[in-house]
C-alpha cells in the first residue's frame, strides 16, 4: 500500500482503501467502492485476491455495470 499512496502524492489523486481480509469480505469491500463512484480500482497482488480474481471481477461487474467480468477476470494478474 506504500507504494499507492506515493503513487497518489505525486499525481495528486484520492485513494480509497477497502481491507479485504478473506474472501467473506469481498462482497462488502467493493460495495464500498462503488459507493464512492471511483475512475480506477487497483487490486492489490495478493495470494487471496489473486485466487478470488474471478469473483472480484463478478462482484464488481454486478455493482458497476462495466465490461464483461470474463475480461477482467482474465486480465494479468502478474505478481510484481
């Protein structure tokens, strides 16, 4: 998360953090979101989220209504 909020001072945009401890959380975390009409979610490259990318993508394709969860779910997932 360091990494963000250094990312977020030097281009001056808002971050918005949602704690996803286990997979449970996923649901209420990126309701969350979506409450705060974001531009641009970045998931955090973790073994959890990384093994819940497919429902992270359903999830967040049901609250916004964006492109084909299928697509995103696929999108790389490389660690870094």
């Amino acid at each position: 998360m360091a990494g963000v909020e250094g990312c977020r001072a030097n281009l001056g945009v808002n971050v918005v953090a949602a704690e996803i401890r286990t997979p449970d959380n996923v649901d209420g975390a990126f309701q969350a979101l979506a409450s705060e009409r974001l531009d641009v979610v970045i998931v955090l490259q973790t073994s959890m989220l990384l093994s819940e990318r497919r429902k992270i993508a359903h999830v967040w394709q049901r609250l916004c209504d964006c492109q084909s969860s299928m697509d995103i779910a696929n999108m790389s997932w490389t660690a870094g």
